[in-house]
C-alpha cells in the first residue's frame, strides 16, 4: 500500500467532499489543477471532479454554478489521449460542456479546434 501524499492524495472538493488523486511528486515540474494549477482566470473558482465521465475531467464551477473544464486537467487528458492515438471526437469530447461563457469559450458554439 502507498503512503498518502507520496503516490495518492486526499483533497477536499466544493461539492463532492475528499476525492483520492495523484501525489504531488507525480506533477512536479507539471501544471496539475490541483497541485501546481496554472494562473488562468478560473483557478480560484471551487473545483470539482465529473467522475461519471470517461476522462473523470476536473472542473472549475463558476458564479453561474456550470462546471467548465479546467485548463490543466483539459491540458493532461488531451496529452495522455495524444500518446495513445486517441480518435479527434475523444479530445473535443473532453471540452464539451453546458457554458454560459464564464470560461472564455462561446456560449452557443460547440468547439471546433483543440486548444491545450
């Protein structure tokens, strides 16, 4: 069995309680959204963590109470998806969510190119 904290972590989430994720000495170096986020303008937002998803994607839950996808998470998943040789439809997948444009992506317009 791993130690806590050095191959899993306990973090305590906005809406869902304690999720059980990576360790930090596994994003060292790395952008993680929960160890090392990035300074994107929705980094102080709660996060929160769609395990009913393929991808568990992390998110970001705005004033609106709509969850956007975190850059860092979106970042690592189109990452791991790209080693295997994942399908285009998979990454757009990722991004897919209800917006009320709080993140910076268009309301009524679905994704059409990847950004990670």
């Amino acid at each position: 069995m791993s130690e806590l904290g050095r191959d899993s972590d306990i973090i305590a989430t906005h809406f869902q309680g304690p999720v059980t994720t990576h360790g930090p000495a596994l994003c060292v170096g790395e952008y993680c959204c929960i160890h090392n986020p990035s300074p994107h303008h929705m980094v102080e937002w709660p996060l929160q963590f769609r395990l009913d998803r393929r991808d568990s994607l992390a998110e970001r839950i705005c004033e609106h109470g709509i969850g956007h996808p975190d850059p860092d998470a979106v970042a690592y998943i189109h990452g791991r998806l790209a080693e295997v040789g994942a399908p285009k439809s998979h990454m757009l997948d990722v991004v897919l969510h209800g917006c009320c444009g709080c993140c910076g992506a268009p309301p009524t317009e679905a994704p059409t190119e990847i950004h990670a």
